[in-house]
C-alpha cells in the first residue's frame, strides 16, 4: 500500500535490551524523521534524515541510533532501552521543499 | 529559536459551537505554518497550512490566517461536530525542513 507504515504498532520490552522500530515510505520522500510523543511535551524530534546516508540530531537524540541506508527506510533502534523512552514513537516523512511533514500511525513502546 | 505556544486545554464544547484554538509563533524570517490534527490511536494528519502572510489556510470548515503582525495563526471553525474531537497541533517550519510542534490542544464536543 502506498504511504508511511510502522511496525510493530505495539511493543513491550525489558530494561537494557536493545529494540529496533522501523519506518517505511513509498513515496520516495527525502525527508525522513522520528519524534517521540509524551504527555505534557507534544511531539519531540529524535532524529531527521535529509536523503539516503544523511542523518542528524534532534532535540533528543540521546540512547537513540538511526540509519537510512534506502530511501525508503529509516529505522530508529534503541541501544539499551530504558523505562524513560517508554512512549508513543511516530515517523514522517516529507518531499524537498514541501515542508509540510505525512505522518506514520505510531508505534507504542512500553519498557518494563 | 523557532518556537510555538498554542492554548492550554482541554476544550470542551457542544455540538455546532464555534471553535477557537490560539497559536502564536517566534521565529526568524518568514516560516510555514501548519495546523495537524491527531484523532485517537492514529498519527497526526495535515489540517491545513499558510506559507506567507496573510494567506487563509482551510479544510473541512477549519480555517486560521497567517498573521505576521500578531504572529498568530488561531485555528477556528463555525460550528464543530462530534466527529471534529481530536488533539490539534500547531507547529512552524522556519527553513531547515524540520517542524517546530505546540504541545497540543485536545478538543471534545459533545452531543
């Protein structure tokens, strides 16, 4: 189907161990992000991914690893989860110069 | 830096009540602005946006015009439905291609 999808829509894991949430595109988009969204803060930037192999920091990229070796993939992987990134993680995307962002349905992490 | 502020809520109304949800912005230069709307368990979709000022953005009844020297952007609509309660986030795009989010308003209407 065309658009953005998630997976998984839904994930528990333990302290420490490591877990991956993927993000898939189909419409050839350049722009790729991840945001984590938490009661009280909005919506959060992570990490943005300007094309293929170019990645940068958002507002909080710490205990966070992305990658974007296609354009139409962007995995966000969580190196030792905590319980503090126990949240609702959304990915979007956008065309160059269109600045308006197409958001993914979200992926709820719950760290025990 | 870029930042945006929209209205504490909840809000709550009754069906076909006028609806008003403020957003003011700070930004350098001339920035994008949008209206998202998130209904419950989905991501957020685009409402509606202005690129410059003065401009009307609109969709499905909502409306809020880029208003550079007030730097406001207040979303509205005349007469909201049951269907119209979501969360609605304001947010800014000042260049970098990255957006800038309110932390949200959640709107119920009630029957």
């Amino acid at each position: 189907d065309a658009g953005i999808t998630q997976s998984p829509r839904y994930k528990i894991t333990e302290t420490g161990r490591q877990v991956t949430l993927m993000c898939h595109q189909t419409w050839s988009h350049s722009y790729m992000f991840w945001y984590r969204q938490d009661l009280g803060h909005g919506l959060r930037l992570i990490y943005y991914s300007a094309a293929a192999d170019i990645t940068d920091k958002g507002e909080v990229p710490d205990g966070y690893v992305v990658s974007r070796s296609k354009t139409e993939n962007f995995p966000l992987t969580l190196e030792s989860a905590t319980r503090s990134q126990t949240s609702v993680y959304f990915c979007a995307s956008s065309g160059r110069g269109y600045h308006e962002q197409y958001f993914g349905p979200g992926t709820r992490l719950t760290v025990t | 830096g870029n930042s945006v502020t929209q209205m504490e809520g909840p809000v709550t109304l009754s069906e076909e009540a006028f609806l008003t949800i403020n957003c003011t912005y700070t930004a350098t230069g001339y920035p994008s602005l949008f209206w998202y709307v998130q209904y419950p368990g989905e991501g957020l979709q685009l409402l509606l946006k202005a690129t410059k000022a003065d401009d009307k953005g609109s969709n499905k009844g909502f409306e809020a015009t880029y208003r550079k020297e007030t730097t406001s952007f207040h979303l509205e609509k005349g007469s909201v439905q049951v269907s119209d309660s979501a969360v609605y986030f304001c947010a800014l795009e000042g260049g970098s291609e990255k957006l800038v989010f309110g932390k949200g308003t959640k709107l119920t209407v009630n029957p």
